[in-house]
C-alpha cells in the first residue's frame, strides 16, 4: 500500500485516569498480552503499510522499548522503517504539545518519505481494518480527505469527549462537532484520515500558521467547505480507551470471546512484543471461569470475570472478581478484589478487601505496596 | 573467550519413530513439548543462555519444518553478528554424491568444513530430543579445568534404570574408563546424557579415521568415544544434576509433560533467569468460558476453554468445548476438543479434531494413548 502510517496521539479529553500517570495512552498494557497501540499498528502493517511513524506525545521509554524496530509487527527491516518521533525540544507549556507541533518538528521525515499517500490514525481508537479498502474508496470518491467514523449506539455514555461528524446524505463531512453525550447514537470520528501526503504537509502547515494552540483536528474543521472531505464508516466493533471506567467496561466487555472475535478477526493478527513466559499454572485450588489469561501466570485462587496479564500471581483463598490485573500484579493470600485495576508489578497483600463499581473502579498504582 | 571458542553442534536429524504419528510429518526435535514449545528449543535455548553463538543443527528426517524453524535464529536470541544458526543437511559435493548422515558422527564428519570454517577449540555435541536446562559454559569450564580430550555429561540414575543407558565406568577421579550400552549388570550409575565437549583438533582425527573405518557405525557411542579409550585419551564424566528427559516414547512425552504441573517442578520454565525461548505465534490470551473448570493444569495462550480440564498440559490454540472433560492429557497445539468428548490419559496430536462426545483413552490403561490424525492427509 502506498502510502505512510502516521500514529497520532490523542489530545488531553483522553485521560485514562491513574494509568496515565506512567505511560502515554498508546503504551497502556490491555487484554493481558497487548498494548494500545498494538491494535492500531497491527492494522496499518496487515494492511501493507510498510513505513510507520509513531508520534509520542510525552514520556516516550515505555514506547520505545515496546515498539523497539518494529520487526514484530511484520515491518519488513530493510523496505520498511518504523519510527518514533517525539519533540525533542521541551514545550514552554503543556498546550504547544499537540499533535500539529511533532509533526513540524519531525517535518523532514515525512517529506522524505516517497509515499504519495498518508493514513493518520491515533492508538486509542481500536477496531479492525483494512486500509486498502479506505484508499480504494479514498481515490474512487475523489475526496480530498477521507475521515473515518462509527456509528456509535451507546454515545451518551461512551466516546464522551470524541469528534462527531456532521454528515450529508452523498457522506461529505458538513461539520465537526463534540460529543458532549447528549444524543444516544452518534456518528464519532475516529480522528483517523487518508489524504494525499501532500495536502496533510499543507494542512499542517496551515495550521501552524494559523495558531499555536491549533490541533490537526481544528484546521480540518476550519477547512469543512473548502475540501471535499468524506466519510467511511467502520462497521463492526469499534471501542475508545479515553477514561478509565471506559477502560474498564471494554476490557470486560472483551472477556465474551465472542465479542473479542469482533476485534480479533481471524487472519488479521495483532502483533506484540513477546516475553518468553511460559505457560500459566492453574493449581489445584485454581478456580477460574469467564476470564482473559495471559502466559506465565500463576493462579492458586479463584478468578472471575477478569482479566489476568502475563506473570501474575493469585495466591491460595485469593479472590479476583471483575478486575483487571496488569502485567506482573501480586495478589496475596485472601485478599477479596472486585471491580479493581491493578497497575504493573503492584503488590496486594495486606489488604483484605478492596471493592470498585463499574463507574469507578478501584485503581492501585504501579508498583505499588498494599 | 572469543566469540565462537565452542561451537555447538546438535543432532536433530533422527525420525524418533516411537512417537508414531506425531513424527509422521515433523521430525522428533520439531514435536511440541510443554503446550507451546518444540522439543529442539531446549537445546537452542540453553546455547543461548550458555553465550554459544554459532549453533549447527544437522537434521535429515522430515526436515522442511525443522530447517525453517531453526533458521529463524532470532526466536533464540543468536542472530548475532558474530553467530548463528546453520541447518547443516545431508548434500552433494564435488567429489562425492549425495548420502545420508549414516551416524551421529557421520554427521559431524560430513561438516567438517563447515567446523573448520569456524576454527573452534571446542564442539559441543548435543541431541536435539531431550527436555532439560543446563549451562553448557559451566561444563565448557570444567572440560578446561580437568585438560580433557573429551566431557561426557552424565547423571546418577537407579541400577535398574541403567539397563537402559549408555553407562559410564569411572575411576574416583570421575575419569572414564569404560563405556558400556545398556549393560545386562551396570557396574556404575552414570547414564550418559549424550552431551559431549570435544577438544575439536584431537577430535577432527578421530572423526577423519573414523570415515574411512569399513567396520565403523559412525556412532559416537559405539565408535568414537571406545576409540578415545582405548587410545587412553582424557575422558572426564561432567556430573549433572537436575531435570534431564529422554522423550522418546508417547510415555516418555507424556511424563515430561506432566512433569511441569509437580509442584515446585525440577524443569521450571519459569526462571527468568534461564528461560526457554520459542516461536511466537501471536495468538490471542487464553479464553475462560463461564462454566469452565481448570483445576491443575498448565495453559498456554490462544486456547479457548469451555469445559473441564484437569491434570493436563493445554497447548497453543486449543479448543476445550463445552461440557468436554480433558483428564491427564497432553493436548498438542490447534488440537480440538469436541463438545462432552471426553479425553483421559492421551495425547491428542496436534490440529486433532476429537468429535463431540467422542471417548479416548481410559484412566485405566496402562498405556497413554496417542490420539492423531489417521487419514494420512
């Protein structure tokens, strides 16, 4: 496919709460194996986009050494280059660090690229899809920009925050909007867009003229009218990791195998980094049912409706109850967990209870002792 | 030590017609071990662990998956600039047409250019079909440390065991003096692991006189290593203690396999210190259903469980339908379990499709069963 991956990163709307703290969105650990990004990259390769630029927007360790050189994504080493790029200059303040500012720093990189096309697309939008069939529609629409959007059922309690489309009836976008959830069904952007490399380079410039304070997404708004742009719907499962209790409700909602398979097509495979753990020992306490389990765990206790990430712990009497334990979590003899996270590497053991709502699951932090 | 000081050398190449049909399209080094390996990662990994960086892998049998396995180099971490993987396989030459490896160190002789192109002090030989972890630099060292000709490492089993083992006879200097096969009355309790360092230049010749010997099997038990005695060549016993399989037999494969769910198992591939690389297959995390029950098992990623498992090894991509009863079994990788089949004491070869409510094996045979596929596609 001709064209150059850009992986955007979401504005501050998006937020997941605690885990944000130690990592940008794209690098937060979900379904016990992967990372966020992982779904968005996966597309872009699968679809035979060989040049990715990951675009980072702050704390960038735990990206680099996830994503390293790509070749795990099936990036071809010697064709194909995966990038990160990040400002390398400190903002003055945290507003000039928007997506519009990387891609000014990092311009040269994208004008050499010998791609005629652009697919920008942020991590923390996940669903399937192949970019082929959007360039195919892209080019037969003679649009200027093609915008990808869902036709969201649940809007007013989830993709809060998101762009909506205004849409007329031939699918030009009329106008951009904000999901404030009001409205049950929405037509949300998926900030995702393929244009020609040569009018993104102009919009970005554009918009750094414009303002400082501009987002790709504002001059795409104030250029509504001047540029034919269209809409192309995702049918099937589209999900946003934008807050923690969306986090939270995703997560569980992927725990019906079913509904993963929505996300995980057969034959389109979602790459990650591997680890080398072994397989998971279920003991003879082991009680587990209605779960998500990574490799290289080790259950003694009783597991239900949660997810597990690799290298966790649950000792004997331990109970983890529509919780999400993030990878190398510890959970202690007897403690009672129900509608927890349970960030990386964090220890709970003397604690006896600990109980969340779906609204508000509980979150302990990375690392930590409780 | 210079980069490729000890190149290791594993023979890969036997059928392993024991295993049946799990060997029927794959060689033995290829089958799978431990629900997400394949028997050959233990002795690549241990090269890897052990900072060996050029590994040969001599392969024969059904090789086309093996070849392209092990190639892949960077699975184990030894794609290195100074290393790697070679899949050494029987070839036409010049001067001579193409013949088959006709013993293991027919084998070794056969690429004896390839070892000179390397120009290494040692050549560790090693089997591409035993499950074990054991640093090789550790048995490199005490090779050096007692100025051997050769290392044989060796394991204390029972006398009745050795009936079954190539047994080494030491003085109490843990020198060999005598090597007997499967002896009828062992004199001693040290089984051969069939793991050897070779100073390389002492064995180039043995290897050079060996090939043009009428007589000879081209066997490094019964060929090379008598030679060495009885030469009074430097034979060192390297005394290894810890987890060590042979998995040759469906008993023997099953046994290693249950091995992993003992508690506080000898083989923990849990270490991280010492962990046993292997493809990654990128399949999905393990799916629990809701009326699923797994009680001592040991799972690995993309399998989807719906029904009861218990005392077994779970490979990658399983399917356990729902009310299906898995029971002491060993379910090798893309294998299905139909809905209420019920499955005890077996291994289910892999990409086995067992029909719903179909019966195999019995918590009462003697025997594990292998359950394959028979249609021979």
């Amino acid at each position: 496919m001709r064209a150059l991956g850009i992986i955007s990163f979401e504005d501050n709307t998006a937020n997941i709460e605690g885990l944000c703290d130690h990592r940008p969105v794209p690098a937060i650990a979900v379904m016990g194996r992967y990372r966020i990004v992982d779904f968005i990259l996966s597309n872009m390769t699968n679809s035979g986009i060989n040049n990715v630029q990951v675009y980072c927007k702050e704390k960038p360790r735990n990206l680099i050494e996830h994503l390293g050189d790509g070749s795990h994504y099936n990036i071809n080493s010697k064709r194909g280059k995966l990038r990160i790029l990040y400002g390398e200059k400190s903002f003055s303040s945290d507003v000039y660090n928007h997506d519009v500012a990387n891609y000014m720093l990092n311009m040269q990189y994208i004008e050499e690229d010998s791609n005629p096309y652009v697919v920008v697309a942020p991590s923390y939008f996940v669903y399937p899809i192949d970019f082929n069939d959007v360039l195919k529609q892209h080019v037969e629409s003679r649009a200027d920009v093609t915008v990808l959007y869902t036709n969201a059922k649940e809007a007013k309690t989830q993709f809060l925050g998101c762009d909506v489309l205004k849409l007329d009836k031939f699918k030009t976008v009329t106008g951009f909007e904000k999901n404030r959830g009001k409205l049950k069904s929405q037509t949300i952007s998926l900030e995702a867009y393929v244009m020609t490399k040569k009018l993104f380079i102009e919009l970005v410039t554009k918009a750094a003229e414009t303002s400082s304070l501009y987002w790709f997404k504002d001059v795409l708004a104030d250029s509504v009218g001047e540029l034919n742009m269209k809409g192309y719907q995702v049918k099937g499962y589209v999900a946003c990791f934008n807050s923690l209790p969306e986090y939270y409700r995703i997560s569980m909602e992927l725990i019906d195998h079913k509904r993963a398979l929505g996300l995980f097509k057969p034959g389109w495979p979602i790459y990650t980094q591997t680890n080398d753990s072994c397989p998971t020992i279920f003991s003879e306490s082991a009680k587990v049912s209605n779960s998500v389990v990574a490799n290289g765990a080790i259950i003694d206790g009783t597991v239900e409706g949660s997810i597990i990430s690799r290298g966790c712990t649950i000792r004997k009497g331990a109970e983890v109850k529509n919780s999400i334990l993030l990878p190398g979590a510890y959970i202690g003899e007897n403690a009672k967990l129900d509608h927890v996270v349970v960030d990386k590497y964090a220890i709970v053991h003397h604690i006896k209870k600990l109980e969340g709502t779906n609204e508000s699951p509980v979150y302990v932090q990375r690392r930590d002792r409780i | 030590m210079r980069a490729n000081s000890m190149v290791a050398m594993i023979l890969a190449g036997g059928r392993g017609s024991r295993l049946y049909d799990l060997t029927k399209k794959v060689a033995k080094p290829a089958v799978h071990f431990g629900g997400k390996y394949r028997i050959v990662d233990f002795p690549l990994s241990n090269c890897a662990n052990s900072d060996i960086k050029t590994v040969g892998v001599l392969t024969q049998y059904e090789s086309v998956l093996l070849n392209s396995y092990v190639a892949r180099d960077h699975y184990w971490g030894l794609d290195t600039n100074d290393g790697g993987v070679y899949v050494l396989t029987p070839r036409e030459r010049d001067t001579t047409n193409l013949e088959v490896y006709r013993g293991t160190a027919d084998a070794i002789t056969a690429n004896i250019d390839f070892l000179d192109s390397i120009d290494p002090e040692y050549v560790l030989i090693l089997s591409g079909d035993h499950i074990y972890k054991m640093n090789y630099a550790k048995m490199l060292a005490y090779h050096k440390e007692m100025n051997a000709d050769a290392t044989i490492a060796v394991r204390e089993v029972s006398l009745k065991e050795a009936t079954r083992f190539g047994i080494m006879n030491t003085n109490k200097d843990d020198m060999i003096v005598e090597f007997e096969e499967k002896p009828a009355h062992p004199k001693s309790n040290l089984a051969s692991m069939g793991i050897y360092i070779f100073t390389y230049k002492t064995l180039r010749k043995y290897l050079v006189a060996d090939a043009k010997d009428p007589d000879s099997h081209h066997d490094f038990g019964k060929d090379i290593i008598p030679s060495f005695l009885n030469d009074k060549k430097r034979l060192v016993a390297y005394r290894f203690r810890g987890y060590w399989k042979d998995v040759g037999t469906v008993d023997s494969l099953w046994e290693a396999n249950m091995d992993l769910l003992k508690e506080n198992a000898e083989l923990d591939l849990g270490d991280p210190t010492w962990k046993i690389y292997t493809e990654d297959v990128n399949s999905l995390p393990q799916f629990i259903g809701k009326e699923a029950k797994i009680e001592h098992c040991y799972v690995t990623q993309g399998s989807v469980i719906e029904g009861t498992a218990k005392n077994s090894v779970i490979g990658t991509n399983v399917v356990i339908g729902k009310g299906a009863k898995v029971i002491d079994s060993v379910i090798q990788p893309g294998a299905v379990i139909g809905e209420n089949a019920v499955v005890t004491r077996c291994i289910v070869a892999d990409d086995v499709v067992v029909p719903a409510g179909a019966v195999c094996g019995s918590a009462k045979s003697a025997e594990i069963e292998l359950v394959a596929d028979n249609e021979g596609e």
